[in-house]
C-alpha cells in the first residue's frame, strides 16, 4: 500500500471511529479493531513520511536561496485563488486597528494588503525591497505607497531593523507553503519579539495528513508540515494557539497570540502610534 492510500485509509478509519463512538460502548470488540487498525497504521504512516519532510526540506533549501528573479518569479506563480483569499483575508479583517501597526512578511504580489491598509502604520517586510514596492502596488494609492506604507529589507532570519514590542498583528500567508518546520519556528520565534501583549501571529502552511498535500509534496509542488508537532513549539516559544483549521490548498492557518492583554493606545499623527 502506498503513501498516499495509507493516509486515505488512515484518515477514512479515523472518522469511522469517530462517528461511532456515540455506540461504540455496544460494540467495543469491533472498536479495539478500529482502535489497533489505526494504531498500526499511524506507525507506518510515520515512516513513509520521512519522504515528504526530505522533499520539504528541500523545498525550503530551495526558498533560502532564492534570487530576486527567483523570488519574482515564486511570487507570481503563487498567487492565491479567491477561495483562499476570502478564508485568510477574513482571519485579517478583525484584527485591524487603525491606531496599532501591522506587519506583513513576505507579502508576495500584495494580495492581502488591501485587507489591511485600515491598519496605521501598515509594514511590508521582505528579503528584497523590489518584492515589497511590487506589493504595494496593490493598493493602487501612489501616495499611500511612497509616503505611508513602511517598507523593510530583512536578511534571512532577522527582523531587527523592525521596531519591537509594537505590532498588534503580524502575519505571513506567501511563504511558508514551501518551507520546512524549522524555517517556520525561525521566523515565528523573531515575531513573538515584535508583537505587544496579546497581539497575534497569523500564518499559513500545508498539513501533513491529508492526501491533497502530499500529493501536492510528492509532486514538489508545496512542502508539508506535522502541525501537531509545530503547535507543540509555538507553544514553547511562548504562543498562545487560538486557532488551527485545515483548508485546501494554501488555506490552512494557525492563530497565535502573544499573552497578555493589548495596552491602551493612542494614536499620535497620520502614521505613528504609541503604547501608552
């Protein structure tokens, strides 16, 4: 039995299981058997695996080393189709303050953007500063490009030139479809330093126990994830995790949130706020 018809079998016996335990206490004979059935499985599930953590890895070797012709390119190619639009820019939506700044990382073809320029100051940060003009343009206001959008060039793993402890929202949702658990945890870690008390990380990925994905992984299209593990490490580092939901395609997001309760805050001009 292949990789992929596991995870169908897997995932198949898993929501029989489910949908019978409301009478499963009639019937626990045939419930041991599901529950072993799933268990072996699971066990060799968890070996065939190692395949699509190598493809990921690979993937994000690949993103690491990106040109800016690269990147234009991964960027473009990726765009997101409406029905992922809609689910991640609804996530955004409530989030917006106009008087707390936002950060988006990595922001792509600047597809999310016009979800958030109600936020004040609005960030793009990217590793190269062609990739976050482009993105910009999405927002088809010159003067909101030049003069109030916030515009960062961070190296691979830094996030320092970025004011810290200010950002009521962070989010990343053009990146981390084609990257390892281990670039995930870089990048999250960083952004813990530049949230205020509670505010939120929001990113997307692609799970590891679901047969889109890994055929998707398998074909080295998107690389894949052990969510449950990740959460596990956002919670190490600190997180909160307010939400996990699994989506088609790129749609698949996990909600952090930094402890705590956002400060009081004012706002002081056009484009600056402060904690109070």
């Amino acid at each position: 039995m292949d990789l992929l018809k596991k995870q169908q079998f897997y995932n198949n016996i898993q929501e029989a299981r489910n949908e019978y335990s409301e009478i499963a206490k009639n019937y626990q004979e045939v419930s041991d058997h599901l529950t072993l059935a799933l268990e072996k499985l699971k066990t060799d599930l968890d070996y065939d695996k190692s395949v699509l953590y190598s493809n990921s890895q690979m993937l994000c070797d690949k993103l690491k080393k990106q040109t800016l012709e690269n990147r234009q390119h991964f960027v473009n190619v990726n765009k997101f189709n409406n029905s992922d639009l809609e689910i991640l820019s609804g996530l955004l939506v409530s989030e917006i303050d106009f008087s707390t700044p936002t950060l988006e990382l990595f922001p792509g073809t600047g597809q999310f953007l016009p979800y958030t320029v109600a936020s004040e100051p609005l960030f793009v940060a990217d590793r190269y500063m062609e990739i976050c003009e482009e993105s910009g343009k999405s927002l088809n206001n010159d003067f909101y490009v030049e003069r109030r959008l916030r515009k960062y060039k961070v190296p691979l793993y830094s996030l320092r030139q970025l004011p810290h402890k200010v950002f009521g929202l962070v989010y990343c949702f053009n990146e981390f479809f084609q990257a390892d658990q281990e670039y995930i945890l870089r990048w999250s870690r960083l952004v813990y330093d530049l949230l205020i008390n509670g505010g939120k990380f929001i990113f997307n990925f692609m799970p590891d126990d679901q047969v889109w994905s890994i055929q998707h992984n398998l074909y080295m299209d998107f690389s894949v994830v052990d969510y449950h593990k990740l959460i596990e490490q956002l919670q190490l580092q600190g997180y909160v995790i307010e939400d996990c939901k699994i989506n088609q395609t790129k749609s698949s997001y996990i909600v952090c949130k930094k402890p705590g309760v956002r400060p009081p805050r004012i706002k002081l001009s056009g484009s600056i706020a402060q904690i109070i």
